[in-house]
DNA sequence: ATTAATGTTCAGAA
DNA sequence: TTTCTGAACATTAA
C-alpha cells in the first residue's frame, strides 16, 4: 500500500524521533523471516553508519530517505507491506531490522517492520543520492508536477493513462488505489490513451492529483481491508473512508448517484471507475 | 484444497 | 526505444 501519501506519513512520524539522533547500531531483528534485501551487506552497512548521526528525515516518492552525517544516506522502499515504527509493531515475528539510537540515558530505536518482505534497504553514497534526487531514474515529484509536466508526458505515449501514471520514471508517488482515485476525480476514463488526452482533461489530472495526494496526507494515508497499513506509531489512516472506487466494486458511485462503480484490469492491476462519470474521450 | 488477489519494483523479453 | 510479463513473498478470500 505504502504510496506517496503513507510514505509522506512515515516520514513525519519518524521525523522527530530520529533527526539528530546518533546512530549506535543497525542490526538485523532475531525474527525467523526469509532475509530482506539490503545494500550492501548488513555487517558492511553498519560498520559504515556507527557513530555517524541521522541529519535529515524526508522521502522521495515512495521511498523514506535518512541522510547521515557523512553525506550518505539510508533508503528505505517499504514496497507492499513496509513500515517505519517507532513504537511497539503489530506483531514481532516480522520485524526486520533496528536502528538502534541515541547516546548514554536517552536511547531509542527505529524499526523497519515487513509481513511480505519485499521491501529494500539500501546504504546510497552521495554520488547515488544525487542520483536519486535527480531525474535520472526518478520522475518529478507528483506534488510538484504542473498540467505543462503532464502534458508533455502524455503526448509522448499511447499508454493509457492508468497505466502511466503507475510510470515512476514518469511522474513518481502515484501508486495503485490514488490513480483511480484521482481519475475518478478528474473525471477521465482510465483506458484513454494518454496521448488523446486534451487540455481540460489534462488540468483536471494535474489539479486532483494535488487535492487527491494532499487530503489523503492529512488523512494520514489508507489502511485497507487487510490492516496492514499503519502510520509510526502503528495507527491506522483515515483515508479508506474517503475513497469513492477504490475497492467499491458494485457500489453506486457518490458523485453520480446512479452507475455502479465497475472494476477492471490493466497491466495486471485492478483498476476501479465510474462508466456514468468518467467517459472515453 | 487449490486458485486468485493484494500494494511495488525490477529484470528480461517482445 | 517502448511496452509488457512474471517473479520476489506472505497472507487472506473465494
């Protein structure tokens, strides 16, 4: 689940506990779990952070970034069931890995916490971290982008927009549940090619992608039906509530008041929309 | 009891 | 070059 608006709530959860905290120890947790990926190696990685301080708490797209004293950085991508936690996690046996914090009196710890276990940790040297903030991989922050961005994106594709908007390298944040939220809003049909997109369309996108993102940051994210999402101090969001397809097959559509929300799949994943509301063309 | 589904990313193939 | 497919893993629902 984590997309833009959960990671965006780690990260505030995380802010205060970790920033100017020294590091005293990175180690793995004595849960029974298949290993995680981590980059490099674990034991290289601590011997590489101890003694070394937490400067900087912020995220790029879905991604937490830890910056560090010495210019590298810690990258977390939670990817399906990742969590950041700062206090007690919904169960033991899959925490991951700890950082182990502060000096003296005043310790704390930071987990990462992982049901299905294909979230990544990786230690980025500055060099990689640039890179990382660049548009190398990346794209533009889908906060910060303007209906020109998406304009230029959508010409350059037949893809449906959909499916382009799960494109990091493209517009980067979006995930799975905010796309069809968003289009709902926009009121665009999901299978449109993006390319035959026009202006008013493409401004509704732009604009709902902000609204959209934002309330879903302020609702602290979506927990769905499965729980597993939760914000630092293992709390569920709010947002689930507000979702007017996303997982609402067959109910009838809140703006519209008369079609049922239709469920289909596009590059394997389900999409949801409104036929009365959200027409081709 | 099998099969399908679930959010994300990436390698490799078309 | 761009786009598509399947795999990584754990758990639940049908």
């Amino acid at each position: 689940m984590p997309e833009l608006p959960e990671v965006e709530t780690m990260v505030r959860g995380i802010r205060s506990h970790a920033e100017g905290q020294r590091i005293a120890a990175f180690e793995a947790c004595p849960c029974s779990c298949r290993p995680l990926t981590i980059r490099p190696g674990l034991g290289q990685i601590a011997t590489l952070v101890a003694g070394t301080t937490i400067v900087d708490v912020t995220r790029r797209a879905k991604r937490v970034v830890l910056k560090l004293s010495s210019g590298w950085a810690f990258v977390i991508e939670p990817r399906m069931t990742g969590l950041m936690l700062v206090s007690d996690p919904p169960d033991e046996g899959h925490l991951r890995v700890v950082w182990k914090l502060g000096t003296g009196k005043r310790q704390r710890s930071l987990w990462f916490w992982d049901r299905r276990g294909l979230g990544t940790i990786s230690l980025l040297n500055p060099d990689q971290l640039a890179r990382l903030f660049s548009d190398a991989d990346l794209g533009r922050e889908a906060l910060e982008a303007d209906a020109e961005l998406w304009s230029r994106i959508c010409q350059a594709t037949v893809r449906p927009i959909k499916v382009l908007m799960l494109d990091q390298s493209k517009i980067a944040g979006i995930g799975n549940l905010y796309a069809s939220e968003i289009l709902h809003q926009a009121r665009v049909h999901p299978e449109t090619p993006a390319a035959e997109l026009r202006r008013p369309q493409i401004q509704r996108i732009a604009q709902a992608t902000l609204e959209i993102l934002q309330t879903a940051i302020r609702y602290e994210g979506s927990t769905l039906s499965d729980g597993t999402y939760r914000n630092a101090l293992n709390q569920s969001g709010g947002y689930q509530n507000a979702h007017r397809v996303y997982d609402r097959e067959g109910e009838i559509c809140p703006s519209c008041k008369k079609a049922q929300v239709i469920r289909i799949v596009q590059a394997q994943r389900s999409t949801f929309y409104c036929p009365k509301c959200q027409k081709r063309r």
